[in-house]
C-alpha cells in the first residue's frame, strides 16, 4: 500500500522523528499538515514548520505549515480543520508532540510535570478526539502515537517519575481508543524505538553523559511508521510496537544502516 494521496496530520513535525517521518511519507506523495510551534529557529533546536514544509515538498510530498500548539483545544481544532479545507480529509494521525524531563521528583518543578502533563497526554487526547470524526471517514484511517509499551515495573517510573506518567499517558489513550474505535475502523498503535535516536532533544540530554555515536537515525522509526500505517487498520490496531521488531516483520534484518557511528555500542531506549 502507498502514502500517495492520503493526508497526514503530524505534531510536532518541525524536526526530528516527526520531519523523519514526514519526509518517508512524502516519498509517496502524501499530504502533510505538519503541526508545531517554532516559527523561527531556536539555536539548540533547528527546524520550523516552515523549512520542514519546504523539506517535504523537495521530498516530493504536499504540505501545510500550520503553527499550533497542542495544549490549546481552539488551535487543535483549527488546525485540523485547516488540514480538511487544503486536503480534503485526514487519514492519518501522528501524535508526536512530546516534552522530556529525565529527572527525579525533587528535581522536577511543577512548570515541567505540568508542561509534560499538557504536552504529552493532554496534547495526544486532544489531537485524537479533533481528529476522530474526520479519521472515520477516511478509507484506511490510522493514529500512530510516539509511546512506549505499558510496563509497570518500578524500574521504569524510579529515575523519571512525571516523565513516565507522561508517557504512559500516551500509550494509555492507544490502549483504551483502539478498542473505542475497533467498530469503526481506525487503528490506533503506539511505536517506540529500540535504542536512543539522534535528534536534537536527544543531543541535549545525553550531552557529556553519552556518545551520539550509539544512537539511531530517525529514519529507522519513520520507515516503522511508515510499515504500520499503511497496515489494514481493520486488522493492525491496539499493538505497542517496536521500531526494530516491526522492521524485521517488514522483512528488514540488517539494521546496521541505521547506526549514526558503525559499530558503536547502542544505547537502550530509556524504557526498554
């Protein structure tokens, strides 16, 4: 199955793992809202939802540069609706709109806990609700949200306390809207990488911890993305993939083109 002609909402698609799979999709020549914030580009984090849309119409795809911030429900439903008006309808959706705090709880203001809280969770639920009632018009409809599997080992929830209610968060509105939409026919699926991926809010928390050499590219997690969305969604909803695994049922067994530096030991995703 080809992207070619579906349209595509992406949050947080200025840079990173969402332009990474922006850009797989405009391979096909899909259509792409691509939804962020950055107008201008920040010295630490390159990337604007304009040169992203420049990135994907070179790529060969269509886009729409829509500035939104997803804790806002009237830019959310803006946003969408704008899509539907340049495109004609809505797909796919792509939650990937995410902030990070790797810390403890005495180390995590309240402004961050609540800025991951809005962003993450609050972000994810919103964008879905806007989109369900154009999703369920679409032939092959799919949500696809950037969250790790539920596991709810102590390990996991230790070192990032609110960083993880965030993220589980996320992967709690897969659990319950793919068994909501099951009658309806919209996949709803969660993707995490196996290992670190080199994007720049990864550089800037692994900065003097880490080496960026034992990172992936984003593009090993839009090609996955790129797998599940075009499933039949009838029959590929409520999973919590994993970019590896779903590139070896994709019939990918060399991952080695992925490594940012070749051999180099990876890093292990910070939930797995």
């Amino acid at each position: 199955m080809s992207l070619k002609g579906k349209t595509l909402v992406i949050t947080g698609a200025s840079r990173g793992i969402g332009l990474a799979i922006a850009l797989r999709a405009a391979a096909d020549g899909a259509n792409i809202a691509v939804l962020a914030k950055t107008e201008e580009a920040h010295p630490k984090l390159p990337g604007t939802i304009y040169s992203a849309a420049d990135e994907i119409r070179a790529a060969g795809g269509n886009a729409l540069a829509i500035k939104c911030d997803v804790r806002f429900e009237d830019q959310v439903v803006e946003a969408m609706l704008a899509t539907v008006t340049e495109f004609g309808g809505i797909d796919i959706l792509i939650n990937n709109a995410s902030a990070i705090s790797l810390t403890p709880t005495l180390q995590t203001d309240l402004k961050r806990f609540d800025l991951m809280q809005q962003i993450n969770v609050r972000g994810t639920f919103l964008c879905s609700k806007s989109a369900i009632p154009y999703l369920v018009k679409a032939n092959n409809p799919h949500i696809l949200t950037m969250s790790p599997p539920l596991n709810l080992n102590p390990r996991w929830f230790k070192n990032h306390c609110a960083y993880t209610i965030s993220k589980y968060g996320m992967s709690m509105c897969t659990l319950g809207m793919a068994e909501e939409l099951r009658a309806q026919g919209v996949a709803v699926n969660s993707l995490w990488p196996e290992t670190a991926i080199d994007t720049a809010a990864v550089r800037n928390l692994l900065s003097g911890k880490f080496s960026i050499e034992g990172c992936r590219k984003p593009n090993i997690v839009a090609d996955a993305a790129y797998w599940i969305v075009t499933q039949p969604a009838k029959e590929c909803t409520g999973n919590f993939f994993i970019d590896a695994e779903v590139l070896n049922r994709a019939g990918v067994s060399d991952l080695s083109g992925y490594a940012v530096g070749a051999g180099a030991e990876l890093i292990p995703d910070f939930f797995l």
